[in-house]
C-alpha cells in the first residue's frame, strides 16, 4: 500500500512583540495555515499552535491571550507558519 505524503509549505515572519498578536489573527483568519510556530531571537520554540476547525472553533480567545502574554515577554521573534499544498 503506497504511503500518503503530506506536501507542507513554511513561511517565516519577524514580528516585534507587539505586532504578534495581530499577524496571528491575520493567519488564522486566512484559514489556510496548520500550523503556527512562534520563537525567540534564539529561534528557541516558545510555542507551537496547532490550527485545525476545532481548536479555531472553541479555544481561539485562550490561544490569543497565551500569544499576548507571550508577546509581553519578548521584543521579536519569528512567526513560522505550515500550510499544507
């Protein structure tokens, strides 16, 4: 049985802490990400969020009160964001 590859493509964005928020809203809104992985100067991972109908659905303000806390903690960092082909 051949396996099912997944295409994924990744885009990279510096954001200052305060525009993280924002240019969160902005990708989920698009509604084509899966993925958003946000990290520090280091490009140590901070956090991972995994986008899907459901976790948008019901747990979209908690995920945004994280990323402003987060944003408070940090001057810039980089946005990567997976979407699938």
């Amino acid at each position: 049985m051949p396996e099912e590859t997944t295409h994924e493509q990744k885009e990279e964005f510096k954001v200052h802490g305060d525009d993280i928020v924002k240019k969160i809203k902005e990708i989920i809104k698009a509604g084509n990400a899966r993925r958003i992985i946000l990290k520090n100067e280091k490009g140590e991972v901070l956090m991972e969020i995994p986008l899907t109908f459901a976790v948008v659905g019901t747990v979209f303000a908690p995920i945004l009160a994280a990323v402003g806390a987060l944003a408070a903690l940090v001057s810039e960092c980089s946005i990567t964001v997976v979407r699938k082909e």
